[in-house]
C-alpha cells in the first residue's frame, strides 16, 4: 500500500473500484483484480478509523481526568 494514501484517497479510490465492480462484462480475472483492490483499501480504511477512535478515546480519557482533579481542588 502507498505510503502516501490517507483515508480521503482510499475511500475514493474504494468507491472507483465498486463502481467498476459493477460493469458488465469484466472477465474473472479482472473482477477478482478489482476484489482484492477494493478488499486492502477497505482494510485501509477501517484501520484509520479504528485508530482514529483510539485516538479519540484516549484524549476524551485524558480530559476526562484533568477535569476530575479540578474537582478536587474545588472543594
């Protein structure tokens, strides 16, 4: 997978991919080409998403426990 590609890229790309899914006519090999395309992208993505998620779980987590010891200074 390219270094470069972001989530914005692959989901693209993702969508091109389906699309051609979709065509008439594509020979096996050329659907299976286009499968194990649109299956590493979709794996691409999920993986920025979940890691996404993690980032923003950790954070809320962080503020979550800042925000608890202002509590306790507050008494």
């Amino acid at each position: 997978m390219d270094e470069k590609l972001t989530f914005e890229k692959a989901n693209e790309r993702l969508d091109e991919v389906l699309n051609k899914m979709e065509i008439e006519g594509l020979t096996l090999e050329e659907t299976m080409e286009y499968y194990e395309e649109a299956f590493r992208l979709f794996e691409f993505c999920f993986k920025q998403l979940n890691d996404s998620k993690k980032r923003i779980i950790n954070i809320n987590e962080r503020l979550e426990a800042i925000a608890n010891e202002g509590e306790l200074f507050e008494e």
